[in-house]
C-alpha cells in the first residue's frame, strides 16, 4: 500500500448535523460567530481532503423542511458540495436509533443522526446542547463533539 492511500484510510471521518449546517445561516451571536467560523474551517479541511464529510438522507429531509427557500437551497448546495458521500437510511439504522432513543433519551431524528454516523463516521458534530449534553451516554455509539472541538 503506498502512503496516499495509506494517508486516506486515515482521514477523520465526520458527520454533521443538519444545525451545524444551518449554522452558517443563523442570527450572529458570539457563540454562532465562533461555531460559524469553526464550521467553516471542517469544510476547509474538507476541501483539502484532510477530512471527509458523511451526510445522510435524514440531514436532507430535515433541510426541506427549512421555510425560508433561499436558505433552504443554499444549506442543501452546501451539503450536496461538501460531503464525500450521503448515506441512504436503512432498516438496520432505524432500529438502532430506536435503541439510541431509549438508551440515551435523544429525540428520533437526532437518534436517527446519530445511528447513521455510528456505522459509517469517527465523530458526530453537533451544536446542539441537548446532544451534547449526552455524549458520555452516547460515547457507546460514537464521539460526540461541538465544531470547536475539531479546530
């Protein structure tokens, strides 16, 4: 195996949450600014190919249900640009998050995330405080972690 490939098999594997991808779109606060810029920054790194981006269908489906269409369409731009794959839901990730949901208390489309990233994806990325709240219970599934912490 020659080192590029080598260097590839060892890119961090990352799925954003669809908050962290409308992050970019909310009301500038301090801490928006902050996790805006550290997001800003994972899709840098994605751009190089430092890291990859998983997504997912759910992350889709939870994007049109954005109301506002020019934010809409500009958050599923970037998804569709950035992520190195997006994942289809499968039977299989639905009855983990369910197991995820009683578990860790998480509500069924974060479960749903979280499920998804577990399989496929080394951290899940998040600027959810109720999510983040819970990493140690869902360390079980996968590292849990605030777009600060990556930069």
């Amino acid at each position: 195996m020659d080192q590029e490939t080598e260097s590839n098999n060892e890119k961090l594997k990352t799925y954003l949450d669809t908050c962290v991808w409308c992050r970019l779109f909310d009301e500038p606060s301090e801490r928006i600014i902050k996790e805006a810029n550290a997001t800003l920054q994972i899709l840098a790194k994605a751009d190089r190919s430092e890291i990859e981006i998983i997504s997912s269908t759910a992350v889709l489906a939870e994007i049109d249900l954005i109301s506002d269409e020019n934010k809409r369409q500009a958050v599923k731009d970037l998804v569709e640009k950035s992520s190195k794959v997006i994942i289809w839901i499968k039977e299989e990730d639905i009855k983990l998050a369910e197991e995820i949901m009683k578990f860790c208390h998480v509500d069924s489309v974060d479960a749903l995330h979280i499920a998804v990233a577990s399989k496929y994806a080394d951290v899940f990325i998040t600027v959810d405080d109720e999510i983040l709240k819970k990493r140690d219970c869902l360390k079980k599934y996968i590292d849990v972690k605030n777009p600060l912490d990556i930069v």
